[in-house]
C-alpha cells in the first residue's frame, strides 16, 4: 500500500488484526527485512511495516533526514491509517533510534516498545568520521560499493558463511535503497542525539533483543539499556548478528508475541 503524508509517499505494509505493531528498519535496508515478522505474527497483531522515506518503495526525498523527522513520518502514517490505538513500536538499529525520538514526542501513542541491535549513544568521534567516509564513498562509487562494504558485518560471521540465501536477500533489500536515503540516513545518525539519559524516563513496557553475534553493536549496549529502563526485559536472540529478525525469526518472532500477550493482559486488568 502506498500512503501519503507530508506530500511525500511511503510504501507500507499493514496486515493482520490487534493491537498495531510497527516495524521500524535499519540503515540501509525497508520493510521488506520483516517479511518472517508480518507473516509470523499477524495473526495476533495489526502489523505494519513502513519504508521509511528514500528507502525500497517510498519516494527518494532528498535530505536533510535525522530521527525525529523519520518519528514525525511515523506519526504522520498513524494517523494517515486512522490508527488512534496505543501502539507497539519496535525499531531494529536506527530504527531503534527512531524509536527513542518518537518516544520523545509520542509517547502518548505507545503501548510498548522493542529494541533490538541498537544502543543508546550517540556516535562517537570515530563513528562521525567513518559517517563522512561512508558518505563520501556512496557519493563516488554509489550504494553498491556501501553495500558491499556492510554484508560481511551485518549479519552474525556463521550466517554469512552458511547462508547463502539470507546474504543475497539482504544484498538485495539494502540495494533498494535511494542514494538521497543512504546519504540522508548517514547524516541522520551522525547528528542524533545521545538517548542515554531519556532511558530512565521510558516508563512503559519495554523488550530488548540483541543478537548474540552482533558485529555492529555489542551485547553490552542491551545490557546498559536494561539496567536503565525501569523494567525492561532482556531476551538475547542465539545464533544472530544485527538482523537479528532475519537471522534467527523463531527465537525473535516467539519473544516478541510472548510481549504481545503480557501487553494484552495488562490491558485487560
Ligand atoms: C543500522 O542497522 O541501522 C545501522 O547499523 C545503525 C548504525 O550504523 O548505527
């Protein structure tokens, strides 16, 4: 389904019925990351899965792109779908981070929400100069050479050399990315905001689902997260690296139905 907002165009996915669960990807990949998610788990959920703007099938904006102007995208689809029901946002990598800015401005709207392979900090000196670099790069030689330069860490070192299919079907999902959305996306997160301090302000249920082969960001990024988040929950997801949804959906899909039907009974208290 295609749904404008702001006069500009996302794709979307919107399947099943319950309370509305919005899948939130990473850099550089759409919504078609989720494809085990929407199939796995609609029948106990609305679930919904957007590209965010210059990525897979939505329109090629060019930037400036940061966090909160992704939040205010996904806030501009709920209500553009009518959705007036608290939701649960699970946001994987930047997608996590879009969370923490929608949780700023939105919170509101939520009912619960996931993390999973992302952290709280803002990127360090470091990290804003490979941001730079990366952008330089993808400028030059196009999203190809970026994509080429991230499969080998995106996914847990045995799913790379063991699965074959997964690593072409990422190789192609983050191929659809825009160029305007790879460099929007790469300003975005070297400019975000350190999110750090709002973790002991999340007070609503939260998940948190690392993968325990993340070459991206390290489990102990979770671990921090719980210890701050009054009440989170930690379930590390075996056998995955960043995508950890992809890379191990049975663990990931059983997690976060499991926090599906605890929000359920809480509602019903
Ligand atoms: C992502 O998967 O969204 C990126 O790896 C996030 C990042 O580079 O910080």
């Amino acid at each position: 389904m295609i749904v404008n907002i702001k006069g500009i165009s996302l794709a979307c996915s919107d399947s099943g019925q319950g309370i509305p669960l919005l899948l939130v990807h990473g850099y550089p990949l759409n919504r078609r990351m989720w494809a085990p998610q929407v199939e796995g788990l609609s029948d106990i959920a609305r679930v919904l899965a957007p590209d965010l703007r210059g990525h897979g099938d939505s329109q090629a904006v060019p930037g400036p792109y940061s966090m909160e102007l992704f939040a205010d995208d996904l806030a501009a689809l709920l209500d553009a779908l009518d959705i007036q029901q608290k939701i649960v946002l699970c946001g994987l990598s930047m997608g996590g981070y879009i969370t923490f800015a929608f949780y700023r401005k939105y919170a509101v709207r939520l009912a619960g929400i996931i993390l999973t392979a992302t952290r709280a900090a803002a990127d360090s000196p470091e990290a804003r100069a490979a941001r730079d670099q990366a952008a330089e790069l993808a400028r030059r030689q196009g999203v190809g050479a970026i994509v080429n330069s991230m499969l080998p860490k995106i996914m847990a070192p045995t799913t790379y050399q063991q699965s074959p299919d997964l690593v072409g079907q990422a190789q192609e999902i983050m191929m659809a990315t825009s160029l305007e959305g790879v460099l929007g996306d790469l300003e975005a997160l070297k400019n975000r905001p350190d999110s750090t301090a709002l973790l002991k302000e999340i007070h609503l249920p939260t998940l948190i689902l690392p993968g325990d082969q993340d070459q991206i960001v390290p489990l102990e990024e979770a671990q921090s997260m719980q210890a701050a988040i009054p009440g989170a929950r930690l379930q590390i997801i075996p056998r995955a690296g960043h995508l950890t949804n992809l890379e191990n959906p049975i663990a990931f899909n059983a997690h976060v139905r499991q926090f599906i039907q605890f929000l359920q009974t809480m509602e019903g208290k």
